[in-house]
C-alpha cells in the first residue's frame, strides 16, 4: 500500500486540492457525502480494501449533480443517499457540479467515465453533453437521466415526471387564479438548455393558446438557476409592467421572485405559480406570497434512478415503476413536513 498525493485523489475524484486536504485532515466545510467519496477513493488509490469505504459486494453508482444550493438539488442528494442506506448493496457517489456548462458537465462525465460503471445525471440538453453521453454507452456504461431528459442519447432511462405534463399544470392554474378575460404575465426560466425547462414552457404556452387566449405572456427572462440574477430581472419586470397580473417560475430563483415580489409591495397583486416544494416556498405559501406550487416527489425519483441503474448493472428485470406524481400545492393544503 502506498499514500496517494492529492493532486490523485483530487483529479480522480473530481473535487480540488484544497477539499481533498480538508477531509485528510478532518476540518469542517466538507458536506457528509463528499467526504465519504474522497475517503474512498483515497483508500482505492491506496490499495486499500473496498470494504474501508464500503460492502465489498455494493453496486458503485455515481451522480452527477449541480450545485447542492439549488434546494431541489439538496433535497434529491439526501434522498439518494438515503435510499442508498436503506439498500445496502448499493454505494452512492455525488459529484457536483459548480457550473452547469456544458464543457464543466462533459469534462466531468469523461472522468468518470475511465472507471464508472452506472451514472445518474441531471445535465442541459447540449450537443457537447449528448456527444459524451452517447461515447460513455458505447462503452457499457449504464447512463440515467434525472429530471430532465437529454435528447437522441441512448441513455439506460429517463427518470422524473412528464415536465411538459408539469409546464400544462402551471398554465391551467395561472388561468384559474386570475379568472380574467385579459391579463399579463410574465416567465422567469431557469436554463433554457435544460429539456425539461423547454418542455414546461411549451406546456405552459399551449394551455394559454387553448384554453386562456386573453392571457399574454408580456416578458420572459432567463436566470441561469441563479437567485440573484432572478431577484434583479423579476424586479425589473415588476417595474416596467405596473399593471403585470401573473408571474411563473419554471425553475430555480423562487427566493429572488419572491424578494422581489415583496420589496416592491405587489405579492398581494401579482399571481406566482412555482416548482418544487421546500422550506422555502412553504413560508412563501404560508404568507401569501406564492398562490401554487408544482411538486415532485425527489424520494421517489432517487429510489427509481437507484432501482434501475442496480437493475441495469446486474441484467435483473427492475419491477414496474409507477409514474412519478405531479401535485399542486396550495396555501391549504401544504404537507406535513416528515
């Protein structure tokens, strides 16, 4: 046995220097799951027994998933993980993902890709990433999209809910809420790139089409998945339009939208319809400032993408998975938190 360096430990795990050393060197600012990760590669690099990091017989699956800050992303990891604990024959990697880009996603896709064996990714819908996808399969790598699928890949399976199911949903009840002939409204994207965002819009646009054809879509601006960004264009959306009836959030942002919302004294006025149950947006429900939102369930969705990856590695048939529910949330009926 010999002692890794961590510039090994680093490129293999594909986090920096500078979390490898803070985990050899137990100091805090490390989350759970990425220390579990770099000790056990630390201890392959160091010829050490795969039982040091965990059951010689476990399954090594790898995910690769944005930036935990998002709280949908956090909330999935926790799930996988605990799945990961209730199964047993199962070890789970998380590998984040800082920039969303698609040359960060098929840099690290290609790293895992020289000792992976099952993959699990939620990644934009991008000619770089379909272009690793489709090498990684050719090598017998079991591929499986979370949340958002990836186009013309011959990926294992796409896990999630029917997002322009979702998109439709949002549509419908915007039109309700607002039960007017003529209104404004205006979207907040996350990432256009990110297929499942383009089918919620396309949903969202259809319903309005059919169904609410008063109802304008006056202003729509793209964020990136980021809070800040999504805070400064809401606010300058509420400032051009005085008289805007509706907003709809298709990805993350909701904390900016509702500052927004809120400094400039219209969550009274203005409907906002939104993805993904949270403590935040619970508060936000709570208080009058969001009037619906649009969840999945992320424990079912980590114990499908698990089930089927197992199931892809070990050719055993994986029992039928029921479709993933789509439930709309309001002030009056917010679930229990577990």
């Amino acid at each position: 046995m010999r002692r890794p360096r961590l510039r090994e430990i680093s490129e293999k795990a594909g986090v920096s220097k500078a979390t490898v050393d803070r985990v050899i060197n137990n100091r805090s600012g490390v989350q759970e799951h990425t220390r579990r990760h770099v000790l056990s590669v630390a201890a392959e690099l160091a010829g050490e027994s795969p039982g040091h990091a965990a059951q010689a017989d476990a399954i090594a699956l790898d995910f690769v998933i944005p930036d935990s800050r998002n709280a949908f992303m956090s909330q999935l990891i926790a799930d996988l993980e605990a799945c990961a604990r209730r199964r047993k024959d199962v070890h789970v990697a998380i590998h984040h993902l800082s920039d969303i880009g698609a040359d960060g996603v098929a840099a690290m896709l290609d790293r895992l890709g020289e000792s992976s064996e099952a993959i699990g990714l939620i990644a934009l819908d991008h000619h770089r990433v379909r272009a690793t996808v489709r090498r990684l399969c050719e090598r017998g790598i079991s591929i499986a999209t979370i949340a958002s699928d990836i186009r013309n890949v011959p990926r294992t399976f796409y896990v999630g809910v029917d997002n322009r199911a979702a998109g439709r949903l949002a549509g419908h009840l915007t039109g309700r809420l607002l039960c007017k002939e003529k209104a404004k409204a205006a979207l907040i994207l996350g990432a256009r790139a990110y297929h499942g965002h383009e089918e919620r819009e396309m949903g969202f646009r259809s319903v309005l089409r059919e169904r609410f054809s008063g109802l304008a879509i006056v202003e729509e601006r793209e964020i990136h998945e980021n809070v800040d960004t999504a805070y400064r264009e809401t606010t300058a959306i509420l400032k051009a339009h005085p008289d805007l009836d509706a907003l709809y959030c298709i990805g993350a942002g909701q904390p900016g939208v509702a500052r927004a919302l809120t400094d400039s004294g219209r969550a009274d006025s203005v409907v906002f319809v939104a993805h993904g149950l949270s403590a935040d947006t619970r508060g936000y429900l709570m208080d009058g400032v969001m009037d619906a939102v649009i969840d999945e369930d992320t424990s079912v969705m980590a114990e499908q993408a698990i089930a089927s990856l197992v199931s892809a590695r070990t050719a055993m048939p994986a029992d039928r998975e029921a479709a993933i529910r789509i439930q709309a949330i309001f002030p009056e009926n917010i679930p229990v938190e577990p």
